[in-house]
C-alpha cells in the first residue's frame, strides 16, 4: 500500500492529455506558439506604457497591470505543461505543485477583481467625463489595484495550504494539466465538503461579485450612451469600452462556462481546454484585442519603435 506522505516525498503526475498521445505533439506546438505571442504581446505593452508618458493614465495604468497579471497567469503553468507535453515525464515535484496553485489561485482572483475594476475606470470616463481625472485620481488607482492583489492573495494563502494538506491516502496522479485546486481536492480520500463550501464562497466573492460590478457598470454606461445625442460621441464611448468588454467576455465566458459543467469524463477533457483557454489563449488575445483597436497605444507602439531603430 502506498504510504500517505508519497505525494508530498515523489510529487504528483500530471495526467493532462497523456491519453491522447497523438494530440500531445500538436498541442505542444500550438501552446508554445501561443505563449510566445502571449509574452511578446503583453511584455510589448508593459515596455510601450513604462516608456511612453502620454500613456501615464488611469486606463493604462490597469491595462499594464492587466498585462502583468497575464504573464503571471500563463507562466504559472504553460512552461511545466510544455515540458509534460514533450516528454514521457509527466511528473511535477510537491513544491511545484504548491506554487502552481498559489500562483494560479492568486494571480487567477487578481485578473477577476482588477476586470471590475477596469470596468468602474470606464463607467467613470463615459458618466461623469468632466469630473473623471478627480475621480480616477493617482492614489485611488494605486488602492484599488492593492485591494484588488490583497484580496487575491488572501484568497491563494486560506486555499492552498487546506487544498494541499487534505488527505490522499498515496494517490498521485492528478487528472489535469496543472495542480488545479477542483482536480486535487477531486483526489482527496476524506471528507472534502468543508473545503468545497469555503471554496464557493471565495468563488462568490472573487468571481461572481465583480462579475455583478461589470455588468452594473455596463448598465450604467448604456443607459448613458444612449441619452447622448452626439453619433461622435456614441462612437468614441463604445470605442473605449469595446475592448475592455471583449476581455471581460472572453474570461469570464470560459470561467462561468466551464464551473457549471457536471463533473462526468466528457466534461473534465472539455474543463482541460477551458482551463487552457482562459490561461492562454486570452492572454494571448488581450494585447491583440488592445492594440488592435486603442490608435494610442498602435501610436505609443510606433513611437518606441521608431525610437529603437
């Protein structure tokens, strides 16, 4: 029988998409990619706004942030599944383990609470324009950004440690990519309730109250862009909220699609690549969708270049 410190001594496996051996090699290929584009794009944006003054604003000030946050959420785990994914080796060491839920814990409640607070940035500039520099002012971006790291790290130091401590009689192997708080308490050979309820109630709190916040903000924003009588300034206001909203839905789509999902085998190969998508591909997209369509950030773009060469 297996000793019950063997996950904690040999580590875990992380099972992933070992079997499907075929798709391994591809996966490999498109995740790497992908996450190169991922760190180019938001290391692009961080460098363009550090460098570039006239990008000194509230608004970019979150979308650096955002940016950052992104590339803590992909590291957190893309480099190990690349390694997994190359090889026979499958294996992840207990350390490991526990870094890769604190980081993705954190980082994960971070981006959540930082997207309603971009949201609230936006309501400001759209509803209240003459007053929105008073509003938005320097120290109240800086308190919102710590509540919104503070309140993540609260929730990764209660989680992890109850998540990794819980009992699993010598079992290893972990049924996902990554050391995912759901799939390792999954594993648990005791009574994991008590940690399940504490985990919904986080979830609440980190991922459906700012949820409720956006969408208020929204509601606010519509109501105003339709009394504007000005079809320029309809345009300019769906122009600064279009790209913040396309994120939101991109995140918050893949998160609340895949927690509703019964946890029956179809639906666990289905929350593999929603967990994928939302740790990869949208922070890969977020600089794209940024970029793309801001004319300040392509100008302050063009002007750290032009300035390199």
């Amino acid at each position: 029988m297996e000793r019950c410190n063997d996950s904690a001594e040999y580590g875990f496996i992380l099972l992933g998409f070992s079997d499907r051996p075929k798709l391994e090699l591809v996966l490999f290929i498109v995740n790497f990619a992908l996450y190169s584009v991922a760190v180019l794009g938001n290391s692009t944006i961080i460098l363009v706004y550090i460098l570039d003054t006239r990008l000194h604003t509230p608004m970019y000030f979150f979308l650096a942030n955002l940016s950052f946050l992104d590339l803590c959420f992909s590291t957190s785990c893309i480099p190990q599944m690349l390694v997994n994914l190359w090889g026979p080796d499958k294996t992840i060491s207990y350390a490991g383990c526990v870094v890769q839920l604190f980081s993705f814990l954190s980082v994960g409640s971070v981006e959540c609470i930082l997207l309603a607070v971009m949201a609230y940035d936006r309501y400001a500039a759209v509803c209240k324009p003459l007053h929105y520099l008073v509003i938005m002012h320097p120290q109240l971006c800086l308190r919102l950004v710590a509540v919104a790291w503070g309140s993540g790290l609260v929730n990764a130091i209660v989680m992890c440690p109850l998540t990794m401590t819980l009992s699993r009689c010598g079992r290893r192997r972990v049924n996902h990519f990554l050391c995912e708080m759901p799939a390792l308490i999954k594993m648990a050979c005791v009574d994991a309730r008590a940690v399940e309820m504490l985990a919904f109630t986080f979830a609440i709190l980190i991922v459906l109250l700012p949820l409720a916040l956006i969408l208020v903000s929204y509601g606010h924003i519509a109501a105003a862009v339709l009394k504007m009588r000005s079809a320029a300034g309809r345009r300019k206001a769906v122009s600064t909220c279009s790209s913040h909203l396309t994120v939101v839905s991109l995140f918050y789509g893949s998160i609340t699609y895949m927690y509703m999902q019964p946890g029956n085998s179809a639906s666990q190969d289905q929350g593999k690549l929603l967990t994928l998508f939302y740790n990869l591909v949208t922070p890969t997209l977020n600089p794209l969708i940024y970029t793309l369509r801001n004319k300040e950030v392509k100008g302050a773009l063009t002007k750290v270049l032009g300035r390199q060469h």
